[in-house]
C-alpha cells in the first residue's frame, strides 16, 4: 500500500507505464465519417488505474501491515479505553512501523529493479522479476513451512524442492495465514497482564460487596497508569519490529 515492497513493485509498474506514455500518446483521436472525432484512452491508464485499485489489498497481504495493526487493536481492547487511540492514529501508526520495517526491502528493489530499469539497463519484464525477489525473501522469513505445506497441498501442488519453486499464490495465502497467528500469540501475550488487573479488581470490588460498580472504571486508570510506567508504547512498536526476521 503505499508500503514496502508493493509500493516499489507499483513503482516499476508505473515507470513502465510512464516509460511507454513517451512513444504512446495517452489520448488518441479518430475522425469519424460524420465529421466528429471519437477519443480513447491509452492502455497504460488502465494498467495505472488497476494497479491502483489492488494497492491496499497489496499493502495488507504482502507486507508487515497485518500483524502491526492486529496487535495495536488488541492493545487498544485490553487497556479498555474503547476508541482511544482512533482508528486514525492506530492505521497512521501501524503504516508509518511498516514502513520503518520494509525500508530494507524497498532499499534492495529500488537499487536492483527500479534504477536499473529507469536507467534503460534492464528490460521491464526482468526488472518486474528483479523486484519480486526482495519481497519474496520477506515473505519467506516470515512463513511457517506447515502452513506453506498446507496451501500447497490444498492446491495440488507437488512438493518443492527450492523456494524458487514455490507460487506467488501459494506464498500468499500462507505468509497470511503465519501472520495472523503471530499477531494473536503477541495480542494473547500482551492481553494477559491486562486481564490479570481487571480480575484482581472485580475480586476486591466483590470481597466488599460492591458488586454493583464496574470492575472497568476502575481497573482502567490502573491499566493506564501501568501502561505509562512501563513506556508502552515504545516497548510495542520495539516488540513488532524486533518480531519480523529481517
């Protein structure tokens, strides 16, 4: 999405679009027998504009996004403080740790794939295959080899001897499918001290009969204040970049 290794493999995409547009106009006109001239518009607009649309299913599949934002939404409902951070700030969050994450790989494409390409010393179609491969080591070092082996059986595909052998759409659904589980084991990890507070509290509230109030307003400015001391935030966002293997 604007991230990673989608973002540089869209970069390519739109330099061979661009590339394209100085030799192929972008708009071209035809007269028609009655004197009116009909329009159309260039084929790499329509590639533009497709590769637009895939961007933020991209972003999410194919980079650090996923298990980033899936944490940070569990944080936000075990400190119990409802819509605060905002979606906003928890997607703003999550997108500029992705960022800081892929950097690496965005480094590896755009020295291997995009300036050589822009630079005319590499062909579209080898470049496109240049920048690929950055993104597929992420993915990789990311990917359980039973869920890989899952989606692999599950599509009939035989057993690969080399990571060269296995398909972007066996690659996807697993790196995922890893990911998912890995944000939940960190959300679990993080859910557990939070809940031990909100029990510790209902467990005084009923030991003096107050079973009327709610443990949470109570147990929440403790929850807060425990988040604070702790330096929180900068332990999680240290904690999700120091969880993906580079």
């Amino acid at each position: 999405m604007i991230v990673a290794r989608v973002l540089l493999l869209m970069a390519v995409v739109f330099a061979s679009g661009f590339a394209e547009a100085q030799t192929i106009p972008l708009v071209t006109s035809t007269p028609m027998p009655n004197g009116n001239t009909e329009y159309a518009l260039g084929i790499q607009i329509l590639m533009v504009m497709t590769v637009l649309t895939l961007l933020p299913a991209m972003l999410i599949t194919m980079t650090a996004f996923t298990r980033i934002l899936i944490v940070l939404a569990i944080l936000r409902q075990a400190l119990g403080t409802q819509q605060t951070p905002s979606n906003q700030i928890i997607l703003g969050l999550s997108l500029f740790l992705t960022l800081f994450i892929m950097s690496p790989v965005i480094d590896v494409v755009w020295a291997q794939a995009l300036t050589p390409y822009l630079d005319g010393d590499m062909e579209f179609q080898a470049a496109l295959v240049a920048a690929q491969e950055p993104l597929r080591e992420f993915m990789f070092s990311q990917t359980r080899d039973t869920d890989l082996a899952m989606f692999a059986e599950l599509g009939g595909y035989p057993v690969f001897a080399t990571r060269d052998e296995v398909p972007l759409f066996v690659l996807l659904p697993s790196f995922l499918t890893s990911e998912l589980k890995t944000a939940f084991q960190i959300g679990f990890l993080l859910f557990v001290p939070f809940l031990v507070i909100d029990l510790v509290v209902a467990a005084v509230l009923m030991s003096m009969g107050m079973m009327m109030l709610s443990p949470i307003i109570i147990s929440l400015p403790f929850k807060l204040m425990l988040f604070v001391l702790i330096d929180g935030w900068s332990l999680i966002s240290a904690t999700l970049v120091s969880s993906f293997a580079l």
